[in-house]
C-alpha cells in the first residue's frame, strides 16, 4: 500500500495536500433567519448532492417560556411533515447555583420517539430573557437513499429556565426516520409561539 506524505516537513509550512486526501470540507448551502418566525422550512438544497447534511443553529430564542424546539422531515418536498421516527434521548444539565440536586445525566423518555410521525424535540424550556438562546447541531446522513432507513444525530444546548432556576442543559437526541424514500424537505418549530434566530445547512463533501 502507497503512503501519501505531505511535501513539507512541518504542518504549519504545508503548501498542498497530498493527493490520496479528500473530504471533510462543510459547503455552505443556505442560510435562514428567523425573525418571530412560527416555522423555519428548507424545502431545497437537501438531494444526493452529498451524502450528509449538517444543519447549524445560532441564537434561537423563543418568544414564549417553557416551549419545544423541534422538527419534522418530509418525503414530499415540504407539503407533508410526517416522517415516521423511532429515536432515543439522553440530557446532562448543570444549574448556575450548582446546588446538590441541580446537576444529572439522564435518559429522557419523555422526548423520545416510537414509530411515530410526531415532531422530534430537539431541546426545551429555552429562556426567554434577552441573554437566552440555544445553539446546536443536527447531522441528517444518506437522505437521498431509497434502500436505507434515514440516521439523524443531534446535539444542542440551551440556557434552560425553569421556576426561576437557571441551567447549562446538553441535549443527545439520535435515531431514524423509517423510509426508504428519499428525505428532501425538513421544518423546524417552537411547539408554541414563535422564534428568531439563524439556521445554516451545509452539505458534507
């Protein structure tokens, strides 16, 4: 087997990648703002182009307390939202007064998913002061494929806000969409009231 070395001795002078290299790179796709949005939808941008997608959440701030952020994907170019998913949950959380009771990793049943067509949460009770958002990640793999169930990992946190507590929340989410038809639109919602915020897909090449 050839070793592909790069043609120069240090990282930090290296001037071209070696030949046998490729991948990895995120190619910026769209951009959506939400500006006391009900929904966000791209119903573009998501065919077998590339073989995952990555959606990127900056600053989402919900417009009402103790609300839902959450998705849905669509067989049919957005005009259902209904995909059915099985899908699991684990949170870590941590409060600012890091009282004994105010920290924990756990399963969260409660957001999980059994072949259902419900909405998936990607994170909740998002505060609504003026410093309160939520930021994350969503990478959706092989949507295109007509032969596979459609894989999806998400990570998101929040400044969390509950009976005038305050907390550092990590959310897990994971699971599938059970299709074989090719995913190409995807929504996402408060499940009550609106937001703001920017939402970026990216293609993985």
């Amino acid at each position: 087997m050839a070793l592909n070395f790069a043609n120069n001795n240090s990282l930090s002078a290296i001037t071209t990648k070696p030949s046998g290299l490729s991948g990895g790179a995120l190619n910026l796709i769209s951009t959506q703002t939400a500006s006391s949005s009900s929904t966000i939808s791209f119903t573009s941008g998501i065919d077998d182009t590339y073989d995952s997608y990555v959606f990127k959440f900056y600053n989402i701030h919900p417009a009402t307390a103790q609300t839902f952020f959450r998705f849905n994907l669509s067989i049919d170019g957005g005009s259902n939202y209904n995909a059915t998913k099985t899908t699991t949950a684990f949170v870590a959380y941590h409060d600012e007064a890091d009282s004994q009771f105010g920290k924990a990793l756990t399963y969260h049943a409660a957001t999980d998913l059994a072949q259902s067509t419900d909405y998936q949460n990607l994170a909740f009770f998002t505060g609504i002061d003026n410093d309160a958002s939520l930021c994350g990640t969503l990478h959706l793999y092989n949507p295109s494929s007509t032969t596979f169930v459609k894989h999806f990992i998400a990570r998101m946190t929040n400044m969390y806000q509950e009976s005038g507590a305050t907390y550092a929340f990590d959310f897990n989410y994971a699971g599938y969409a059970n299709t074989q038809s090719a995913i190409n639109a995807i929504i996402f919602k408060m499940d009550s009231g609106n937001f703001d915020g920017v939402i970026k897909l990216y293609g993985i090449s």
